[in-house]
C-alpha cells in the first residue's frame, strides 16, 4: 500500500494541459498555483484539498482519511462549494473578476484554472498605494470604490454573494491600477432575496459583517458584502481594521 504524505503537488507536474511552476497559496479548503499551458500562457489552478480529512497518495492523487460519515459528509460538502464556484465565474463575464478558462478532475479530485492577474493584493499594498504625480491617495481611493461598487452591483444583480471580500482578495493590476475581485470559493447564490445553499460561515476577522460571525444562523445579503467592502476602505484610509 502506497504511505500518502501531507503537502502540495511539486513544481513541474503536469495536469490536464497544465505545468505547474509554483504553489500561490493554501486555505482551509484548496490549494492555489501558477500554472502554464502548452503555449507558455500563465494561469491560476484552484485544487479542491480540504485539510484535515485529506491525503496524498505518492502518485498525487487524493483520498479520505477514514470513510467516517463525517468526513464524508465534509468532502461532498467542499465539492459541491468548489462546483457552485465555478459556476459563479463562468456565469459573471465582466473585466473585474478573473475569467473562468477550464475545468476538470483528475486526481480524485476538481480543479479550477482561472486567467493569472498581474498585480498585487491591497494587503501587500496597504496604504502604500500606487498613485501617480497627478493624483492624490484620496482620489485614487475614490476611484478604486467606484470601481468595486460596480463590480459588487454586477455580482449582486446576479443574485450572488462573495461573502469573504478583504484586502487579500482585492488585486491591484500592475496594467491599469484597476481592481480585480478574486476568491469566489465562499459564494453564495440568492434567489428570491433569500441565500440558498449556506452551510457553512465564512468570515475575516476585522472585515467580515456581524451577521456573518453570528452563530445564530442570521440571514446574510447584499449589506453583508457591502460592510465588508466598507471595511477594506477604512483598512487603506487610516492603516488599521
């Protein structure tokens, strides 16, 4: 029997049509990485691997600790988070979220690829923004809200929640300074104004609204994504959450 070991796929690998150069990041629920395809063109590939109830196989294929039903319960949950997600991205075509490019399985598990943005996060940033000599900081905050209240009203008339928008899921384009929306996977489809499919809480500390870090199961809507978008601002006006 093959011993799973604990970690992330190695650089070079190859997936699909995909050559991974490098690991981007790792949540809860995913590991993130930079990726080409067979035309050198970069992307981000989003494997579904939630920690805790997974491991790797010597040959990168994934498997349950246990079959417990927990655990089971657990892996279909992420699943169905993960297909939802790409749903969302294939849904939203607008310039300030990354464009859905593929999606497939191997592994025993999904994957998501997903157009690379050039740029940095608002929290590698802070309040160091990238303004030029014409422009103050005010002026380029200004210009960044406008922007993300657009792309929030384009989400929302989608019926869609992001329910995790922070500084780290804001990117700044290295081409235009224009802001880039990403990590969808806490999405949550609305119909009727009422949150369908909302198992599980997702929240930032100092950026997520109260509703979202009650237990009590409060109903969560468009407000919820509008404190926290809210909340980044204050975060880049005065250096603190």
């Amino acid at each position: 029997m093959t011993e799973p070991i604990l970690e992330e796929l190695p650089t070079a690998t190859q997936l699909a049509s995909y050559r991974i150069i490098r690991l981007i990041g790792c949540g809860g629920f995913a590991y993130t990485y930079l990726v080409e395809n067979n035309e050198r063109q970069r992307f981000v590939l989003k494997e579904l691997f939630p920690c805790g109830i997974m491991v790797r196989n010597h040959d990168g294929s994934i498997g349950l600790h246990s079959s417990q039903t927990e655990e089971l319960e657990i892996w279909q949950s992420a699943v169905n988070n993960f297909c939802t997600e790409a749903r969302v991205l294939r849904q939203i075509n607008i310039p300030s979220i990354p464009q859905l490019v593929d999606t497939f399985q191997a592994n025993n598990t999904y994957y998501i690829v997903q157009e690379w943005i050039l740029g940095e996060s608002l929290e590698k940033i802070g309040v160091n923004l990238p303004t030029n000599q014409r422009e103050d900081k005010i002026t380029f905050v200004e210009h960044l809200l406008h922007s993300l209240l657009d792309t929030l009203k384009a989400i929302h008339n989608e019926g869609i929640l992001h329910r995790d928008i922070k500084p780290a899921n804001i990117m700044i384009q290295d081409s235009d300074r224009s802001p880039i929306l990403i990590d969808f996977g806490g999405v949550r489809l609305q119909i009727g104004g009422v949150t369908r499919n909302f198992n599980e809480r997702i929240w930032s500390l100092g950026y997520s609204s109260p509703e979202q870090l009650s237990t009590q199961g409060i109903e969560q809507t468009q407000s919820s994504d509008l404190y926290s978008l809210a909340a980044c601002f204050y975060f880049l006006l005065f250096n603190t959450k």
